[in-house]
C-alpha cells in the first residue's frame, strides 16, 4: 500500500518526503511524493535560490557556486545539510552550511523555495 500525503500537507521539507536525493553539480535532483502518493523525479538549481554573503550561504540570493569548491550533501542527525568552501570578500575560504530543509520544499512532487 502507498501511503499518500494528505493535500494539506502536500507541501513540505524535501527530505521528509522525498528521497535519493544527490547533487549534480549545483543542481539537487530527488525523487518526490505527491499528493496522490507517486514519487516523481524533480530537480532545483541551487544557484537560482542560494547565494555566497561573505563566505556564508544565504537564502534567497543567486550564484553560489561561481565561489564555492567541495560543494556536497550530508545527512547528520536528520537534517539535509549542504556544505562547501565559500569564497569570502577578502579571497579567505570559509567551510559553510545550511539545512536545506530550511528553505526547500517539496510542492506536491517538485522542488521548490
């Protein structure tokens, strides 16, 4: 039996009704639960939704990867965590990271913000 979202709760945290998720360069591709319960393929480019503030990720801004090296996922201790080396102003590196659950969801099958 498929356990099927409720429609009220067809929006979520990606992770909790997604899964095998994986980067391919800066874009997230996961396979998502709708609300009829079907898992469907969806990707998000990470760099249309989150940008490099002084070697800290931010939410909402554009392009970080034309400033970040050793970009991965990590899962550590139920959170989605995306971690990389983000270029500060002053050309310093600084190891960064940001729950990805915090700002994607899954919209009935697809990622988004």
């Amino acid at each position: 039996m498929v356990q099927q979202l409720p429609s009220s709760l067809s929006t979520m945290p990606f992770a909790e009704s997604s899964r095998d998720w994986y980067l391919e360069g800066n874009v997230l591709h996961a396979t998502c639960q709708d609300s009829e319960g079907d898992w469907v393929e969806s990707s998000l480019d990470l760099d249309d939704v989150l940008g490099n503030n002084d070697g800290e990720f931010e939410a909402g801004a554009e392009g970080f990867s034309a400033s970040a090296t050793d970009v991965r996922i990590d899962v550590d201790a139920g959170y989605t965590i995306l971690r990389a080396s983000l270029q500060r102003a002053d050309g310093e590196w600084n190891d960064a990271t940001i729950d990805l659950n915090s700002f994607i969801e899954n919209n009935n099958g697809q990622l988004s913000t």
